[in-house]
C-alpha cells in the first residue's frame, strides 16, 4: 500500500488576518475555514492549504474538545509549491511583481520546466512550478 497523493500542507504563520489577506486576495485562494488567532485553512486545486499559528497550536486541546487533534507545529519558514504552466508561470510573475513581491529566483531546470520563488509575509519559500520539473504531466 502507498498513499494515493497529499490531502493538505501545512504553513505558520504570525497573522491570521494578513495571511489571509496574502493568500486570499494576492493568491486568489479560497477561505474555507477560519478560527481567530488559531487557523485559516484555503482550497487549492484538489487539496487544502492549512495555515497555522504555531503558538495556537501546540497548546493541547481541552478534554471537551469536539476534535482531539493533537498538537504540532514547527519553527521557521517552510516551503511550498504551487503548480502551474509556463504561461501561468509568467502571468504570476507581473503580478506578483505590480504587487511589489520580489522574485528571489527565476529559471529553467536541468531536465526542463520552470520555477519562480517568493516570500509570503511571514518569510515562507513559496514557488511556482511546471509540474514537469518532477516528470509529472
């Protein structure tokens, strides 16, 4: 047995408000869900993005809690990748750029297929990428 693909990823972030502000109107992700001061989690594609504040949640929950999800949480920027076509790619660049969010990085792979890199507010790596960088499509 193997799993059949990724259902969520997960990012930290600071600031519940200004993610989703970043992720929603720059982005253009749909909220799906939201807990002041704790989470905001964004439909993407066949998956969900979760964006947590890493404070919120290492506490446990409380015994009363509808859903025991345990706690978890890392430290530092994370990273994720969006996929998209060499045209998208492109139109994600001016308008990332018109936005005034740098391109850290901009290129062809090896074996083909591009990739740019940015930062989101909270200094997450976040890149779009021709899905072909990996052999997929």
């Amino acid at each position: 047995m193997r799993p059949s693909g990724i259902l969520e990823a997960a990012l930290y972030v600071s600031n519940i408000d200004e993610a989703e502000r970043f992720y929603g109107d720059v982005l253009g992700l749909e909220c799906i869900a939201r807990v002041e001061g704790r989470h905001i989690f964004f439909r993407c594609g066949d998956m969900v993005l979760l964006l947590f504040d890493p404070q919120a949640t290492k506490v446990p929950p409380a015994p009363e809690a509808r859903l025991p999800v345990p706690p978890h949480g890392c430290r530092g920027e994370g990273h994720l990748c969006f996929a998209a076509t060499a045209s998208e790619i492109e139109m994600w660049k001016r308008k990332l750029e018109t936005r005034n969010i740098e391109i850290e990085a901009d290129f062809e792979w090896p074996k083909g297929g591009r990739s740019i890199y940015f930062r989101d507010p909270f200094g997450n790596s976040l890149e779009f990428a021709e899905p072909r960088i990996w052999g997929l499509q």
